[in-house]
C-alpha cells in the first residue's frame, strides 16, 4: 500500500526545493495538498512521481516541479484573486487557495469540472466554459495562471488582468516549452521567460491555419 504522505514528503524534498523553489507559501500548500485525492483510482499511486499525471478526457495535472516553479513565478500574495485556467480535477487551485485570498477555476470538460466542485467544495469557485475566454466577469485578476502550454500569448485572457496582475504560462509545446510571465502595467503588458519546460497542451488556444497560395 502506498504511503502518500510519505510519498508527499519526497516530492517537495526531491522535485520542489531542490530546483529552487523556494517561496514558503508554494512549498507549505504543496506539502499540505493531498495531490492523491485528486487523480483517478487507477494513477493514483503515481501521483506524486516526477511526471505530468493523467487525469483522463487528453488532461493531466502538471508536473510538480514545473508546477510549483510557475507558482513561485506568479509571486501570489494573501490578498490576491487568481484565475486557474484548465483546473481540471481541481489541485491546482486547492495549492492556489491556500496561497491567495480568492481562486476562480475554469475547466471546459464537464466531467472534470464536476469531480473539481467537489474536489473544491468551500475552497474555490468552479466555472465550466472555455479556457480561452477566461471569466471575465469574476475579473479582473491578480493572477491568471494555466495549467499546461499554449503556443501564444492570450490576449483574451491578458485583458482579465488587473493593473499589476501576472499570467503565467508555458509557451510553447509538450517537448519543448518556456515558462512565461506576463505582467500589466499601465495597460501595456509585457513579458519575460523564466524557465523552461515542457508541458500538456491545453485545448482552445491552437493557432488556427491559414490557406497558403
């Protein structure tokens, strides 16, 4: 039987900390996290290994060391309201709700919007609907952080960001990736990549393809 406490033990020792993770808030919320809980029956002893972990419907929870390094990216505050972008079954903003003051999760699969309310029953408020539009009308954001690679910048969701808020992103694909911090100040936003890593594409943010003549 796997001891998952054990098991929690290690990977903030083994994958967070020692790969200069080192905000207080991140490593204590991912310590606390029970990130077992949140995986299917089936993976769950492989929760807590070094690797993005499947959660079914083509979606995974990120890596935990890329996880927790974009957290400390984000340099989430106690009075902050974050945006937690494909959420799928919900552990992201149970680590992000022990961190900030208020967390909105977004997830467009239905069944893993369902398994994250009640994953996140009185901890974060679950919205279904496409990740690419946001939830604007919870806005604007501190924080806008998302679970996986996009190819591009997101205005969309850039535009749901308050003055001074961060978005955090892995830019680019599942074998090679950068992770991005975009910042908006004065109404302009700009950007600086932070590390790299590859990460799960999350759907709705393809660049569509154009005729070529």
């Amino acid at each position: 039987m796997t001891d998952f406490a054990a098991a929690r033990i290690n990977m903030v020792e083994n994958q967070v900390r020692c790969n200069a993770v080192t905000d207080f808030g991140v490593i204590a919320a991912m310590s606390e996290i029970a990130r077992e809980e949140f995986a299917p029956a089936q993976t769950r002893a492989v929760a807590y290994m070094d690797q993005d972990l499947n959660v079914g419907h083509g979606r995974y929870l990120m890596q935990p060391r890329a996880f927790a390094k974009l957290c400390q990216a984000a340099a989430i505050s106690g009075n902050d309201t974050v945006l937690d972008v494909g959420c799928a079954t919900g552990y992201s903003s149970a680590v992000l709700a022990r961190i900030a003051a208020k967390v909105v999760a977004l997830e467009e699969n239905r069944e893993l919007a369902e398994a994250a309310k009640a994953n996140l029953a009185g901890i974060a408020t679950v919205v279904t609907g496409p990740l690419n539009k946001g939830v604007p009308d919870q806005g604007p954001y501190d924080v806008i952080f998302l679970n996986g690679s996009i190819p591009s910048k997101p205005d969309v969701l850039c535009e749901q960001l308050a003055e001074g808020g961060r978005l955090v992103a892995i830019l680019g694909d599942s074998a090679v990736g950068h992770a991005t911090v975009f910042v908006k100040a004065n109404e302009t936003v700009t950007s600086r990549v932070v590390f790299d890593s590859p990460a799960q594409p999350l759907p709705g943010f393809e660049i569509a393809k154009s005729f070529v003549f």
